[in-house]
C-alpha cells in the first residue's frame, strides 16, 4: 500500500534544526500518526512522503516556505506588563494563547524590558529550515469516523 490522501500514516522521524540540534524525535515513543493530505502535517513533509511505501526511509530538508512560513515582524506585539495575569512570573520563551479575529493565536514571550513584553506571534519554527530523518512504519486505510473528523483515532491519533 502506498500513502496517498485520506491513508492513516504512522511514521517514525527526527526533526533537527540548521544547526543539527534535535528539535523533536519520536524515538522513545509511538510513531507518529497522521491522516494524509489532510493538513496535519507542514505541507513539504507531506508531499513528500506522498507515494511512499512501509519500511521506505529517507531524509529531507523543508524550506520555510513548505514548513512554517517565513518570520512576520508584523506579528511582534509590545503589551504593558499590567495586561497580563501573574505578570510577576514572566520569563522570556513562556507561551500562551490569545483570542484575535482569526482566532486562537499562540503567542511566545521574546523579549521582557520592565514593564515592555514583547511577544511573538509566529510559529516559534518560521524561518527555520528543518531537516526530517523519516522512516514509514505503517499505512492504512483511514476508518469513516477518522474521515469525517479528519483526523486519526486511537494509538498515536486523537483520543476521544
């Protein structure tokens, strides 16, 4: 069988940065399990692994374009310490989320200047190339529940 949309895909892989720093692995864990093309992973991962067979193992290195975008400098926001809760406990790296007209944003602490926070709106990948060691460890054919959520149930996938 070979992925293709709609396949539940489970995979095992090692996220390095361009320094060659591990940024994520699964080694230790269940692989991880996704429904092909149905965004639940960065586009560039996914169009290649588009065709790929169980036991197919290969590496790639994903632009930002196909990973999590270049950075936006539109999306630094200066706020006034007094608008956050427990402003006291602050620490540069912290994240949390915020409610804008497009929804919920993740947002990370970048920069702390007295009573200045700086805080981040992009993916704390964006600009990054990022470098997969991928290995295809099963596929299958997604269930009509999976389908209709769009998403995997069970090990590795979403629990209900």
């Amino acid at each position: 069988m070979k992925i293709e949309k709609d396949k539940v895909v489970m995979i095992d892989y090692k996220l390095t940065g361009e320094d060659g720093s591990v940024i994520d692995t699964s080694d230790g864990r269940e692989p991880l399990a996704y429904l092909h093309g149905n965004g639940g992973l960065i586009p560039g991962l996914e169009s290649e692994l588009e065709g790929k067979a169980v036991e197919d193992s290969f590496s790639v290195s994903i632009p930002p374009e196909k990973a999590y975008g270049t950075r936006d400098e539109s999306l630094l926001y200066v706020i006034p310490r007094k608008e956050f809760e427990m402003s006291d406990q602050l620490k540069v790296g912290m994240q949390f989320q915020a409610q804008n007209e497009s929804g919920i944003q993740l947002l990370t602490i970048s920069k702390i200047d007295g009573d200045d926070i700086t805080v981040d709106g992009n993916h704390p990948l964006a600009g990054e190339t990022l470098n997969f060691d991928v290995t295809v460890k099963e596929i299958r054919d997604a269930t009509a529940e999976e389908l209709s959520h769009g998403h995997v149930h069970g090990p590795g996938g979403h629990q209900h």
